[in-house]
C-alpha cells in the first residue's frame, strides 16, 4: 500500500539552501539522512498519493515512488556550471508512469519557487507540427480551449516562444492564433506556496489544479492520438 503524502519536512527548504551553499559530495553524503527524510521521501510519498487520486478523478497520469523522481545531482558532462547538486528535487507523472511522455504533470519543490505544470513539453516535431496545424485549421477548438482554461483561472505560458512565425504558417494573420503556433511548449502552471508544501492538503490543492487543467489534456491527446504510430 502507498505510504499517504503528510507533507514535506520542515527543514527540506533549509536543506536544499545549505546543499546549494556547500555545493559538495562530501556534505551531501553526511547529510544525505536528512534528504531523504525531509525531501526525497516526501516527494516520493506524494507522487504515490497523487498516483491513486489522479485515478480516481480519471486524469490518466500515474508515477512510480522511485522512477518518477529527478535527481537532485545535476548532469554537468556539458554544462559550463559544474555545480553538482540542483536548488530544487522534482517529479512526473505521465500517462505510462514514464519520463518519456508527453500530456504530464510536473512538480517542482525549489530554492527560487515551488511549482505544478500540466505541459506538453517540447513535443518532438510531429507532435508540434500536428499541434500548430490544429490551431491554424481548428481555431475554433484552440480559442474554446483557451476559453475553458481562463473560466478555470488558467492560461497558457509563454516561455520559449518564438518570435517568429515558423515556415508553413505564414498565411495565419489573427493575432491570437500566430501568438499560440509561435509556442514551442503547451502548458499551464500553478504556483505553490512555500508554506502549503509541509502540509497534507498539498495534494487537494494539486489534484484541483490539475482538473482545471484537464482541457489542455485532453486538447494535446485528441491531437496526438490522430499521429500514425512508427
């Protein structure tokens, strides 16, 4: 049985500040208890608990206690910041439990800020292509969908959008439609309060984001469904 999200450790956000000032394995490793205890297994108890009511609500997203997680080591193979620990631990959960999909729900428990996502993330080029096609044919759908997410207090973000209007999409003139086939990514997000991560009730608060976000869902994989398989 999955052991209930009680909330984050009083000490995870100070951890993560000491482990970002210290930078070391050495520290680490000393204190690598007080983690696990404060942020790992927390989060670890969280996407179990998200996992089951996610089900419930018929969201179509689930998580794995140990696979769903990122690493708090950062990958510096080709990084010009050779720090080797990030400010934040962060999961997903996806339609298979994987990192691999795309229509998934991201949480983020950070130095700078802590935050949900429901995104459809760089999708690979026959996705994104298929998405910005479906507004430039379907605007109809898009702006209901736009029109669903604001009724529920949402709207899409804009990080990484283009400033131009990519090769094929030239012809669209209506600003919100060349505004939404300039994105790269498709997501919403929800920002946490500090203080709510070291309570329970976290989890009501994110499955609520999450339903409201459900339009944008169900928008991205009535696309991806219509993509031929390889």
């Amino acid at each position: 049985m999955e052991a209930a999200f009680k909330g984050f450790g009083p000490k995870a956000i100070p951890f993560l500040k000491a482990l970002d000032f210290h930078q070391s394995r050495e520290w680490f490793l000393e204190n690598r208890d007080l983690f696990e205890k404060e942020l790992r297994d927390p989060l670890s108890d969280l996407v179990d608990t998200l996992t089951v009511r996610f089900a419930k609500a018929g969201l179509g997203l689930r998580g794995d206690r140990k696979k769903s997680l990122f690493r708090i080591n950062r990958d510096v193979r080709f990084a010009k910041d050779k720090r080797p620990y990030n400010r934040h631990l962060s999961a997903i959960l996806s339609p298979d439990g994987t990192k691999m999909e795309q229509g998934v729900f991201y949480v983020h428990i950070g130095l700078e800020r802590c935050f949900a996502d429901i995104a459809w993330w760089q999708p690979e080029p026959a996705l994104l292509l298929a998405m910005r096609k479906a507004i430039a044919t379907k605007p109809d759908r898009f702006r209901a969908l736009v029109a669903a997410l604001k009724k529920n207090r949402l709207e899409l973000e804009t990080e990484g959008r283009m400033k131009r209007t990519p090769r094929g999409f030239e012809h669209i003139s209506d600003a919100d439609l060349v505004a939404a086939i300039r994105h790269r990514h498709f997501y919403v997000q929800h920002v946490i309060d500090p203080v709510g991560i070291h309570r329970a009730d976290l989890v009501d608060e994110l499955v609520d984001f999450t339903l409201r976000a459900k339009p944008l869902l169900d928008w991205g994989r009535a696309i991806e469904g219509k993509i031929p398989k390889d």
